[in-house]
C-alpha cells in the first residue's frame, strides 16, 4: 500500500526511524524489491551503475551483524557529545536515546540491508572521494524515501563500518571485501503509525553562502 504522501511531504517527513520500528511485522519481498527498483532510478556517475544490494533476513546472519554494529556502536554512545550552542543540544538527548535503543534491539528487524559500491576509495582525494560515494548514496536516499511512501522506515547508520566491521560483514555475507566497498547498515521495517513530522532544522539563511563564505 502506498501511503497519499505529495513529494515534497515525503522529502520533509522522512526521519530516521528506531523507536516506531515494528519487529513483528513481516517485510515481503517484493515490496523491497518495488522500492529498489525506484531507487535504481537515481543518477550515478558516468552511469557505471556499479551498485549492489545485499538485504539480510536471515536470523544468524542479523544477529552477526547486530554483534559488530554494538561492538563500535556502545562506546561511541556512550561518549560525552561537545556542545554546538543551538537547537541541536536540546534534540541531543532525545536522539541519543533513541540511537541507544536501535543498538539494543536492531537484531529484531525484519531485513537489514547494506548497499554495496564496486571499488575501494581508500586515500583517494576529496574530489574523487566524492565522485565514489556520489554514484551511490542518491540511490540508498531515493530507497529510503520509497519505503516512507509505503508505510516503512529505516535509518542510516555507519557503526558496523568501523575498525575491522566492515571486513567481518564482508566475510559474513560473502561480499567480496577486497572489490566492493558498503556504505552502511539499514535497518528496515514498517513503522508502527505513518504520522511523521517535519524535523527542527537549523535555518537555511544561517547556512547560505552566495559568491563568498
């Protein structure tokens, strides 16, 4: 089911989702693969299209992965965050939270997905850094928008990826470590409720720049 959402309510209403992540509910198929196929649509450099997209339902395996996201993820949380002055030290709290209960239970999702880019950018330049990573994450970003507008949710985390992480879910999943590189771990679910509000943002007039900094 799609949910009635117009673009722009769907670009400004897709959050982040750990709390209102259902566990119980089943994530067919088909419906992930409907979301990719959308997502699929995304520009990417020099149309190479060298993507890949490994989702995980298998129990072990979630677990596994589960393992090494809570390994980098339980120090990092528990760190002491420095203060920005603004808006964000009073959303910190809430968002540390519920950050905390995503470590506790994302072995209970349904799927978890980890997209995939053939290459290693490894002490590359910026420029070219940006180009490697530019060719995939409008993709993983059309992908989490198309689950909004069928009533799931997701969020974007990178945790498992330090340290020796992501090599350890390379070797989990059979994704060749040495010519592919993953650009985080999705948890995927529907959401329990759709009523999803815009979030509180730093002011765009604070952030714009026109011809100098």
């Amino acid at each position: 089911m799609t949910l009635n959402l117009s673009a722009d309510e769907v670009l400004t209403t897709t959050r982040s989702v750990r709390k209102r992540l259902d566990f119980d509910k089943p994530v067919p198929r088909e419906v992930l693969m409907e979301c990719l196929e959308i997502a699929l649509q995304a520009p990417t450099g020099s149309n190479n299209q060298g993507w890949q997209w490994m989702f995980v339902e298998d129990p072990d395996k979630k677990v596994a992965l589960a393992d090494i996201y809570r390994t980098n993820a339980t120090p990092y949380l528990s760190m002491e965050k420095p203060q920005t002055g603004d808006i964000r030290d009073q959303q910190r709290p809430r968002v540390t939270d519920s950050a905390k209960y995503l470590n506790e239970h994302l072995h209970r999702v349904p799927v978890m997905l980890i997209p995939c880019l053939e290459g290693k950018p490894l002490d590359t330049p910026s420029g070219q850094s940006a180009g490697f990573w530019g060719s995939l994450l409008p993709a993983v970003w059309s992908f989490m928008l198309a689950l909004r507008s069928r009533g799931l949710g997701s969020a974007w985390t990178t945790l498992h990826l330090l340290g020796d992480g992501e090599k350890q879910a390379a070797d989990i999943l059979g994704i060749p470590f040495d010519n592919y590189s993953q650009a985080g771990l999705f948890p995927i679910a529907y959401t329990k409720g759709t009523d999803f509000r815009r979030a509180t943002r730093l002011p765009a007039e604070q952030l714009t720049h026109w011809d100098t900094w």
